[in-house]
C-alpha cells in the first residue's frame, strides 16, 4: 500500500463522518506523510497501521473525551486503546492461540 492507496482508502471509510471533522483528519494525515518525507512513506503507513484502524480511531474520538486515550505529538499519533498491552480483546487472543 502507498499514500495514494492509505488515504484514499481512509476517505472512503470516514464518509460518515461529519465533513468538517472529515477534512480536518484528512488534512493532518496528508501533513503527517508530506512532514515525513516520501521517502519515509512505508514507514508512515507502518506506523499508521491500517486506513481501517486509523479510521475507527477518529470515529471513536468523536464519541468520546479522546484526550483522556489519544494525542497527537512529533511522534505521530497515539491511543492507547489500540496498546496492545492494554488492549483485553488482544490478552483474550493471546491467552487462546498459545
């Protein structure tokens, strides 16, 4: 996957999101590869994860107080939601496929 394919993909997945809060993500993450590099591009994507993951998140934050979980920072975005230490679903999944 490369920019082009991540944020177009991201777009698709926040069409239900209000178009003011749409445009705003969009805009940060366009940011966050230009402020990258293009030659750090897979490294954006790897960190993002996945078009789908990014997208959940600013849903979840709409409906939440994101800043008790999430930040923004130099280091990119983080929520700690989605730490996989935190995460009970990823413990549950672990605890059964070993």
């Amino acid at each position: 996957m490369n920019r082009i394919e991540f944020m177009t993909e991201l777009a698709a997945l926040l069409q239900d999101v209000p178009v003011e809060e749409r445009r705003e993500a969009m805009q940060y993450y366009n940011d966050y590869f230009d402020d990258a590099g293009e030659e750090n591009e897979e490294q954006v994507i790897s960190e993002l994860g996945s078009p789908a993951k990014v997208a959940a998140t600013i849903k979840a934050d709409l409906g939440s107080q994101a800043g008790d979980y999430a930040e923004y920072s130099e280091n990119g975005y983080t929520d700690s939601r989605f730490d996989q230490k935190q995460n009970r679903l990823f413990r549950n999944m672990t605890k059964y496929s070993e």
